[in-house]
C-alpha cells in the first residue's frame, strides 16, 4: 500500500456559517472519525456524534482517524478538506498496511468556515460536512499557522521523518508531565498505539518517528492490548510508563521531551523502537 499524506495550505473559501446543530468543544479539542465498518463513518467530538451539517467552535482540532483492519475500510482513502487545511491518506504511515489509528493535526478551524470529511472512494455516503462557529470558542484555542504547510514542511518542523519501527521492553526516560506544561505550546500530536498483538508504534502526522525536535508534545496514547502496555524512554533517564500491562483505552498527556536518545517499548516484552530529540 502506498502511503499519502498530504497537508498543504490552501486560499480560503467562501464561507457557510450557522447550519446544523451546534456540537460542544470536546476537551483536548480532537475530532475522532471512525470507520464503523467497511463502507461507513462516524464522526464524534466530545462524546457527541456529529450528523452531517452540524455547528462546532472554530479553533484548534486534532483528527484521529480510527480504522481496525478486521471491521473497518480495507482501502482507506481518508480525505479532510476546509480553508487552510487538506488531508488526504490511506492510514498506512509505515506502508505495511492500515494503521488502526492515525493522527493528524493540530490543525486550525477557521471561523464560519466549511470542512468536509469522507472517503474518496466510497464516495458520497461517507460525507460529513462541517461548519464552524463565527468567533473561535475558548475552550477551543485557534492558533494561527498550525493547520498550514506540507506534510514534509510539518515534519520537519517537528523533526519528524518515517522510518522506524516501535515495540519493546522499557528501560529509562527523561520525561516530565505536569500540570504546568499543559498551559506550554505544544510542537505536535504524537500518536502512541500498541495494537492487540502488543506491537507498539509511535508517529506524528501519521509519519513513524525517529527524529524531533525538543519541546513539549501532546501525546494521545491508545492501548488496545490486555497483555501489553506502552512506555516512553530517555537512554540514561528514567521510564515513563505511558499505559499499564493490563490497561485498555485511551489517555492524553502532556510529555516534555529534552535532547538524547530515547524509545518507545511494549511492556513487558518486545523490541524497543528508537528516536532521536534534539
């Protein structure tokens, strides 16, 4: 499978302002697709299912994108378009097959705005079109420049390239989570999975990581393993155990990565995936 993730600035669009319902801001901001089966969508924001047409604030948004390759869309062709933000991918960051999540973001929504979600190949019956808000909603920050670029420009700004593989045992890190770093400005999403077979990946605008640039990170963990957990580590630092062995679901967190060698590790066996900050 060939992988296509494009994120490119675009010239803004006439705008549909007020239509549908509104939706509430979701805290942490992150607009969740899921392909509920091979030919279907649904998208949700803070818990609330958005129907095509519906109102949320204009602001910052991630967009996870959730595929399982046992139920979902075998060949995905993930589209998200709107003034100043364009994605278009298959969810296959390593080009080994779908990845059951895919992050992408943060992007801003612009005000009284239009984005459209669906799959290209399904077509119509996959629409989901979205309005925004005329002022941006404050439990919904809008940055500017955060939704603009290419995905090798977002890359590199993050220090991001594909690459690596992740799994692993966990050892050491340097990694502090408090609640004063949250109010910090974030360089990216990470996107931290370990999969039901315990195989553990790390990415960034859907790319596998195995550089960035040092600073704070959100970081959206998803365990779907009952016998494997996931854990963060700095050569020569301490472990940051970011889901336990027996935990299952989704956490965000707030991680501030310093310059070294560090890994991503299944707990508590498998092969450690390693990445550069600096």
């Amino acid at each position: 499978m060939v992988h296509r993730a494009v994120l490119a600035a675009l010239l803004a669009t006439a705008a549909l302002g007020g239509l549908g319902r509104a939706a509430p801001a979701a805290g942490g901001s992150s607009l969740e697709v899921t392909y509920t089966s091979p030919t279907t969508l649904r998208v949700t924001l803070g818990g609330t299912v958005l129907q095509s047409g519906a109102t949320i604030p204009a602001g910052t948004y991630t967009v996870d994108v959730y595929d399982d390759p046992n139920t979902g869309d075998l060949h995905p062709e993930f589209s998200l378009s709107g003034p100043g933000v364009l994605v278009d991918s298959d969810l296959g960051a390593s080009g080994m097959g779908i990845d059951s999540l895919s992050s992408f973001g943060p992007f801003t929504f612009q005000p009284s705005s239009t984005y459209a979600i669906e799959d290209r190949k399904l077509g119509a019956s996959t629409l989901v079109t979205l309005t925004t808000t005329a002022t941006a909603s404050s439990g919904s920050s809008s940055s500017s420049g955060s939704s603009s670029g290419s995905a090798s420009s977002a890359a590199s700004s993050s220090g991001s390239s594909g690459g690596s593989s992740a799994g692993g045992s966990a050892s050491t890190s340097h990694a502090s989570s408090s609640a004063g770093t949250s109010a910090r400005k974030t360089l990216g999403t990470l996107v931290a999975v370990v999969a039901v077979s315990g195989r553990a990946m790390l990415t960034l605008g859907g790319r596998r990581v195995t550089a960035l640039r040092a600073g704070t990170y959100l970081v959206s963990v998803l365990d779907r393993s009952r016998k494997a957990g996931l854990a963060l580590g700095r050569v020569g630092g301490k472990t940051t155990t970011l889901s336990g062995v027996a935990a299952v679901g989704r956490v965000r967190r707030t991680l501030v990565l310093t310059a070294g060698r560090w890994f991503l590790a299944s707990t508590p066996h498998g092969a450690k995936s390693s990445f550069t900050v600096r």
